[in-house]
C-alpha cells in the first residue's frame, strides 16, 4: 500500500537552555552555563521543517512540554503559588528546578518507537512513548508524551497506543534514536532494526566512562506489543567503544532508510555478525540490504560524533533518490565534508545533501536526526489526523511570527527560577495550541 513517511519535528520550546544534564552527551556537558537563544533555537528548526517541505516531504510538528514542570517541582513537597514553588524550589535546589525546566523535548527522535502498520500484525500503527529512566530529566516526559501522542494519532481504527516499558534498575528506552528500519519502499513490509546497549540483567562495565542506556529487554517488549514478525525483526548491540566516546544514541553512530544502512566503522559490537543478521533478515523479505560503511580511518569516531555525520536524517525524496540532511558543523569539517561529497559522487544511494544551522540544538547534543520522529502513514491514515500537527505554509508562517513574539532571545540556567518565565512560557504554549488546532492539553489549561 501507498505510504509516505512524515517526520513530525519538536518545536523547541520557551526554556531551551545549556543546564548540562545529560551525561555522556559530550556536547550537553561542554557547554553547560552558556547563553541559550531559545527564539533562534526554534526558528532554526522551524527553516528546516520549512527547506524540508520545499524538497516535497509531508511534515509534522510536535509541541514542546509545559515547562518548568511545576507539577513535578510539588510531588518533591514544595507548595504556595507557582512562582512561590519555583523560588522555594530553587532556593534548596537549583539543580532539580533546571531539570524540571529543560526543554529536551524538542528531540523527539526519543519520544516514542514506531511500527507502521505494514509491520504489524494487526495492521495498525504502534506507537510506545519511550520511558528515558536514564536521565531525570527526561524520564519526566513520557506521560505527556503518551497523551500527546494520542491526541494527535486518535482514530482507533488506524493507531495503537501502549505505556512506556516499565522502568527500574537498568531498564531503559530511548525511543526512536535507538530504532530503525528498511523496506523498499515506506508502503512495503520492513525490517524493523532495533539497537541495544546492554542486558538489564547484566553487569555494569567498569572499564567504561559512559554506560549504555537501551536494554534489550525494552526493546524486545516493544517488539512484542507492537505485534512485529520476529522474523522480521533484528537486535544489534551498540559497540562499547562508540558508546564511551558519546554516541550515546545508536543514532550518532548510524541511520537508516529506504533498503540502505548508513554507519560508522565502530557503530556495532561483532560487527560482522550484526551485518550477516541483518542480510539475513532483508533476504527474507526478497532484497538486500545497501551497507554503507564510513571506515574510521576517513572519519575518526570522535569527528563523527562531534560533527553529527550520522545524526543527519536520510531521506527519500518525491523523485525517489536519497538525501542527507546535515548539520553545518559536518560542512565546516573538512574531513566529514570530503566524505559526504565523495559518497555523493560514487555509487552510493545518497544523490545529495541539504546543510543547516542547528547550532543551537547542536550545542545540547542534538542534530537533525534528534529534532525528528520518523511516522510511517497510508493515505487513509494521515486523513484521520485531519489538521492537526500537520505543517503547511501558512501555519508555518504562523509558528514563525508566534516565535518571535513570545521567545527570549538570551536564557541563563540561572533565570529559569524567573516567575515571569513560567508567564512567558504557559502563554506561549496557550496560543500555540491553537495553531496547531489540539484544543487544551497542558495542565494549565484544564
């Protein structure tokens, strides 16, 4: 059946700030105490939704959480007002109210896994908002994630929604960033390409900096509510190296689409047994798999991680060739830009590649691959959705003038305990809402 992919990216929301909350992402802890520019952070990725639409690509876009989470900030006791909460909050922990403001949603790639319905045994879309234990800051979304989610994706004919795996000890799920897939075309049956970390079960590594945040057991239990053919199915092991060097998602060390695999050197563990299983899986669906393997000795891993290569978003344009979608920091670097314009030059599927200035997002560890979660949907399916989330030139228009309008253009960490923020924010988010026609979502709404 016919089907496209849309990438439905997050709006960067009113707080994006530089907290350094996510250990292990290189990029989050180096900059940790400089000046955000929330209002350039949303319209830099509001142009590429914009250049993305202009290629011939269907997008979507998802909301920022209400934040700070004030509701959060009163489950750990404090009360009075809500700016008595944040001032009361930050007098006895600046740190825990900068986790409760950060504005980490904007990286929907770990918002949830997806199954298209031409996965699935019942025919239907999947979707598990991922349960992000790792880090707190993150493990505070999936609730609104999942009640997002199924506001937008509502008909019951079409979509299936599941809670988050349970979390607990090491029983992480980082969405989408840690999934993949590869058909022939969106329409046709897939493989569907889950990357783990580690065993829950397992023991921690003390050789390592940085611990793996997958398990395989969350993604085997997704894979299993989703309803997938096991024989359609493939488990590859991130490799440690890639994880200790700040590949701290699959998806800074590889990327996926259409039949082709796009990946670093180092990105998997027995690499050459994870590649024979992947063959061996396509084979079984009449094709074969493209392997595109960037050697390290072209591109080390540490420049692949820092210039985001693979964090890029693969994609298949209306004319059936492949782009890239790059940050500028791969451009600037001379190593990975050379790699890029050769890979374009040969043989390889990927016909062209598109650069953009998501320094902002970049700053926090998060490229184009990271602001985007990929959902596969038939004709029917996107009609049921209506206008809702749905970006079309108007409303893009729309987004950009509300930006500017409602955004700082300067956010310390420090001025997240700011009542006047929380105004900014909640007012921002209340007209937002009717943009993007959702009706009341957020808690201060109800």
């Amino acid at each position: 059946m016919s089907a496209v992919e849309v990438n439905f990216d997050g709006l960067v929301g009113p707080t994006h700030n530089y907290g350094g909350l996510a250990y292990g992402n290189l990029a989050s802890m180096n900059n940790l105490g400089d000046a955000s520019n929330p209002r350039a952070a949303v319209l830099q990725g509001l142009g590429k939704m914009r250049a993305l639409m202009q290629l011939g690509l269907t997008q979507g876009v998802l909301p920022p959480h209400e934040r700070p989470s004030v509701k959060t900030l009163r489950a750990f006791g404090f009360t009075g007002s809500d700016a008595q909460v944040i001032e009361s909050a930050w007098c006895v922990s600046p740190k825990l109210v900068i986790n409760c403001a950060s504005a980490s949603s904007m990286w929907t790639a770990n918002a949830a896994t997806v199954s298209p319905s031409a996965d699935t045994a019942d025919s239907k879309v999947h979707f598990t908002p991922a349960n992000l234990g790792s880090m707190f800051h993150r493990a505070i979304e999936p609730n609104f994630t999942g009640h997002l989610l199924r506001r937008i994706f509502r008909d019951k004919t079409h979509f299936c929604h599941h809670h988050p795996i349970p979390y607990g000890g090491r029983m992480g799920d980082e969405g989408a960033a840690n999934h993949g897939r590869l058909a022939t075309e969106h329409g046709a049956q897939g493989i569907e390409l889950f990357v783990y970390g580690h065993s829950a079960f397992g023991e921690k590594r003390d050789d390592l900096t940085f611990q793996a945040r997958q398990a395989i057991e969350a993604s085997q239990g997704i894979a299993a509510n989703h309803q997938l053919n096991q024989a359609h199915t493939v488990y590859l092991q991130q490799s440690a190296k890639a994880i200790d060097a700040g590949a701290f998602h699959n998806d800074v060390v590889a990327v996926s689409n259409g039949t082709a695999l796009f990946y670093h050197e180092d990105a998997f563990e027995n690499k050459n047994a994870a590649l024979d299983a992947l063959a061996s899986g396509c084979q079984k669906l009449g094709f074969e798999p493209v392997c595109i393997e960037v050697p390290a000795d072209q591109v080390s891993l540490d420049t692949a991680i820092t210039t985001y290569l693979f964090n890029s978003q693969l994609i298949t344009l209306p004319g059936g060739e492949m782009a890239l979608i790059l940050p500028t920091e791969t451009l600037e670097n001379e190593h990975t830009s050379r790699y890029v314009s050769d890979c374009i030059s040969s043989n390889s599927p990927i016909a062209a590649a598109h650069y953009f200035d998501l320094k902002q997002s970049m700053k926090n560890g998060g490229g184009p691959a990271c602001l985007r979660l990929r959902v596969v949907v038939t004709e029917d399916e996107i009609a049921s959705l209506g206008n809702t989330c749905l970006m079309t030139k108007q409303r893009l228009s729309a987004l950009e003038a509300w930006a500017t309008r409602h955004y700082r253009d300067r956010l310390m960490p420090e001025d997240l305990r700011d009542p006047e923020l929380l105004v900014e924010a909640n007012t921002a988010l209340d007209t937002l809402t009717g943009i993007l026609g959702l009706g009341s979502i957020y808690d201060f709404q109800l």
